[in-house]
C-alpha cells in the first residue's frame, strides 16, 4: 500500500499553498484509491521553535536520557516515524518575507536527526530516508521563481537531499497578489500542472 504524508505550512487554512495541496492530494487519492494519507497542519499544530534542551536530548544516549529529554525526542521521534513510513511527501508551502514559514522550519529542525535521518561519512552526510517522492506546492504574491529573490526553491531541495529525499518536483503559483487577472491565470497553471501530475 502506497503512502502519501502531507504538510501543510499556511498560517491559514484558506491559503493558497494549502489548498494547491489539498487539490493535488485529492487528485493523487483519485488515482490511488487504495493508498493511505494522513495530513499534518503546522498551523493547527504548530511546533515550539528547537530549544537547547531539544538538541542536548537528542545528542544523549538513549539509555541516559532523563524523563524530561525522552518526552522532548518523542516529539522529534514520532515526526520522524510519520515521514520513515510515507512513500510519497506533498509540501504546501507559501513564500513568507521570502523564506518558508517559521513553523515548517520547526519541523524540519526536528527531523533533520544525526544517525536517525542522516549521517556523517568520510565523503560529507549522507540522507538515510531515501526512496520516497516529495511535491511542494509553492503559493507566492510576487514574482520569484528562478531569481537570486527565491531562497525557497534551492532550500527545500537541498534540506529534502540532506535527510535522503532526492526526488522532488516543484509546482508554483506566483504572482497571486498582483491583480485578478494574474492570479486566475497562475492558479490555473498550477492546476493544469497537478493534474498532469497525477493523472
């Protein structure tokens, strides 16, 4: 049975990013109906930006962990879990002061786990969740993509490398604050392109 995990980063249910996502897992499910999808939404459940605490939790063996750090590495551990044992990643991401959203950095701080998700080699780190297919929906107001302006697109493709996910397609709508007529036209590029894609 295939997997599928979606991440949604909007502060707001209504955003755009979110819903791109939600149309591409809708459309993937119809072409995937025996497939098992769970969504987390980092706006109804957001994560404390890392603490110290977090990080020495992490760095401590299991077995000499206090009761306090193995409560903090469970948060991280069943993160972890959740993204091990999907198949396929669908990120809904909007561009916020153009970075990714503070909550979907949270995340990825508490997945990005030495000797759990990566490891370090003689020849530099090497991503252990490997197999697995990532989409991110990227929703932006402005005009960004392929420009020195877009930290969004090589971040998330080389923090998704980092922990093993080397297979990531990119679907944008841009321009989405920029007159009706731009918007429409985006939105409906962007929902051509998913539906190629999971057709």
């Amino acid at each position: 049975m295939t997997t599928l995990l979606q991440v949604n980063a909007s502060l707001s249910p209504l955003g755009q990013s979110d819903q791109l996502a939600d149309r591409f897992v809708a459309a993937w499910r119809a072409s995937h109906p025996d497939a098992q999808v769970s969504v987390r939404d980092l706006s109804a459940q957001p994560l404390a930006h890392l603490s110290a605490d977090e990080v020495g939790a992490f760095f401590t063996p299991a077995d000499a962990r206090s009761a306090e750090q193995q409560a903090l590495v469970a948060v991280s551990d069943a993160l972890v879990a959740e993204l091990r044992a999907a198949d396929v990643l669908v990120l809904g991401v909007p561009m916020y002061n153009f970075g990714i959203p503070s909550t979907l950095k949270a995340y990825f701080d508490r997945l990005a786990r030495a000797g759990v998700t990566f490891k370090y080699t003689e020849t530099g780190p090497v991503g252990l969740l490997t197999g697995k297919k990532a989409y991110v929906l990227a929703a932006r107001g402005g005009m960004y993509q392929g420009t020195p302006k877009d930290s969004q697109t090589a971040y998330l493709k080389d923090f998704l490398s980092f922990i093993g996910i080397e297979d990531v397609t990119f679907v944008y709508a841009e321009g989405l604050n920029m007159g009706e007529a731009g918007r429409d036209a985006a939105l409906a590029a962007a929902h051509q392109q998913i539906a190629q894609l999971t057709a």
